[in-house]
C-alpha cells in the first residue's frame, strides 16, 4: 500500500556543506546517512538565527560530521537543490516539506571521532563520481558532477 503524501506549501529553505578535501586519486566528498531512511546526504539543516547562510552550513558539517573546515576562504557557494523533507511519517499520510538547499562547497581541514550527531549518522569519503551515484536526489548528483569537474576557486 503506498502511502499518501500531504505537501505542504511553498519551499523551505535550508543550507548545506558540500564537505571535500583532496584524495590520492582527486577530489573526494563526504557523504553522511540521514538519520530517518539512512540515505547517503550532505549535512544540512535550516537556517540558524544570527548565522551567515554558510556559516549555517558549517556547523551543520560540525554537528553532523565531524567537519572542522579550512579558512573561511576555501568555503563558497556551489549551487542548490530541491528535495522532499517527510515530516511526519505516522498515520495514513506523509506530511512532506518541499525544501530548497543552498549548499556551499567546504574544504575539510580535520574530520573528527567526537562530534554530536556521531552516534546517529555513519559518514564515508569517496571519489566526487561515486558520491554523485550514491546520492538520490537528482540535482544534488548533477551538482556533485559539476563540482568533480570544475576548477577550483583562487583563495
């Protein structure tokens, strides 16, 4: 039986961390679970008072990964993309949040083993191709795709 899906207004919208460093083999991002379905995401959350749009976006890295990022200058804007938050998954229907995410590109400089969401989400590096692939949402894989291919930003 599938369920049906109540969508509510307009987007919401939330901030992101596109987490990468360079690898052996190239750029490489960071993927982390989410906490309901265990999907391979980036960290990101909604915006939090008195916060920039990616200083949001780093401590959401913080909080769900671990991401302690380079200078403020090795962070920028990418892009966005759209996906459905479900926000209540009882009853007979899904309530569902269209979101729109801004996510901005940034350099991890230390990934640590303590950090507040550690016990909720497992994270992975990956060359920037696989993460498109594990991804689901489709303009978040497009987003990854460009950024394995684009030339990075002068600091």
């Amino acid at each position: 039986m599938v369920k049906a899906m109540d969508r509510t207004g307009a987007e919401a919208l939330q901030h992101g961390a596109l987490c990468w460093r360079e690898g052996a083999q190239g750029r490489e991002v960071l993927l982390v679970t989410s906490r309901e379905t265990g999907r391979w995401v980036i960290p990101k959350g909604w915006p939090i008072k008195g916060l920039s749009p990616s200083e949001t976006a780093a401590r959401e890295a913080w909080e769900e990964a671990g991401v302690k990022p380079a200078a403020p200058e090795e962070m920028w804007p990418l892009g966005d993309y759209g996906y459905d938050k479900v926000l209540d998954r009882g009853g007979a229907a899904e309530r569902v949040q269209p979101c729109r995410v801004q996510v901005h590109a940034l350099r991890v400089a230390v990934l640590t083993q303590d950090f507040p969401e550690r016990e909720e989400r497992d994270r992975r590096w990956c060359p920037a191709s696989e993460a498109a692939r594990l991804v689901e949402e489709p303009e978040l894989r497009r987003l990854i795709e460009g950024f394995a291919r684009a030339a990075l930003p002068e600091a």
